[in-house]
C-alpha cells in the first residue's frame, strides 16, 4: 500500500513542475531618468558693476542694461546677528541643491546654496551669517569669482559696495535695541 501511495505521489509530481524564479526577473518598466539640466556657461563681466536694488535693502551685481546676475541681501534672522542672502540670478533646477563657491581677496568659502522659487522661476539661494568668515571673499577690495555647479563662474570686478554693504548688514545687530 505504501508503495502506490509513493508511486501515485510521483505521479503527481511529474504532471506539474517545481516552481522556480523564472517568472521574477521579467522585465519591469524603467522609470523616466531625472538629469541636471545642461551646465550654462559662465556670464560676460566685463564693464558689470554692483549697484543698489531698487527693491530696498540689497544690492545687485550686472552689466548696465542688462538682467541682473547677482544679488546680495541683508535679512533678519532669529540667529543674533542678520545674515547675508546670496542669490545667483541664474537658472536652477527644482529641488535642486548646490555649494556655491566664493574665490577671492585671500579667502574661499563654500555656501550651500537651493534653488528658490523667485519670479516664477528658480534660482540658486543661500545665506550665511553677517558676521561669518563664509562672507569673507566679499569684503575685499579686488575681485572674486564666484561659481556654483552648472551655473558658470562669475567674475566679480573689484569693488568696495560689497564690503560697506556686508558692513551695514552687521551693523543692524548693534543698532538693534537690546544688542
């Protein structure tokens, strides 16, 4: 009797194969790849000059006539002292984050810059403290570079307006009541 029962058992086994992985590695559709958009490259400098913003409260850096390519702004921050926000008027991608890369009158630094929404468009933007070393490349008087990936290098001509801008940013903090 056990034997017909072992015979039957294979049997049954030979009518239906094991199962195996076979049906696991099919072919699952490829998601869209997401690329940076293609690097621009870098600006024309020459004859561009720092000058006050008509929006209050920061100044801009371009060639006269023609769109911004920088802008610097003092903002309030829960922090003791304001900060600097740098912009860099150039397109950026969603989502997208960066270090921003400061060359120049002895020092570097590096600032993590995001693309913000500004003007239905986005740009890269970060900040740093008023009083930080990052803001040190500004404050001299001959020229910077300053460049963030895919953005191209901007050529910052020399000019005081940064370092009496970064000034008169740091001396909100002290004029300021309760500092």
């Amino acid at each position: 009797m056990m034997a017909g029962v072992a015979t039957g058992l294979a049997g049954l086994a030979a009518c239906k194969p094991p199962p195996t992985d076979a049906g696991l590695d099919r072919e699952l559709p490829e998601a869209e790849p997401a690329y940076a958009s293609d690097p621009l490259p870098s600006p024309d400098t020459e004859g561009a000059m720092w000058a006050r913003s008509s929006e209050g409260g920061r100044i801009i850096y371009g060639v006269p006539g023609e769109p911004a390519i920088m802008a610097l702004e003092c903002v309030d921050t829960p922090a003791a002292s304001p900060a600097i926000r740098i912009t860099r008027l150039s397109p950026a991608d969603e989502g997208a984050g960066a270090l921003l890369a400061m060359v120049g009158n002895g020092a570097i630094a590096r600032v993590p810059v995001d693309a913000v929404e500004q003007s239905g468009r986005f740009v890269w933007q970060g900040e740093m403290q008023a009083d930080s070393f990052l803001i040190e490349p500004l404050t001299g008087p001959r020229a910077l570079t300053v460049t963030v990936p895919g953005a191209g290098m901007v050529t910052l001509n020399p000019s005081a307006q940064p370092a009496r801008f970064v000034q008169e940013c740091r001396s909100r903090a002290s004029a300021e009541p309760g500092s």
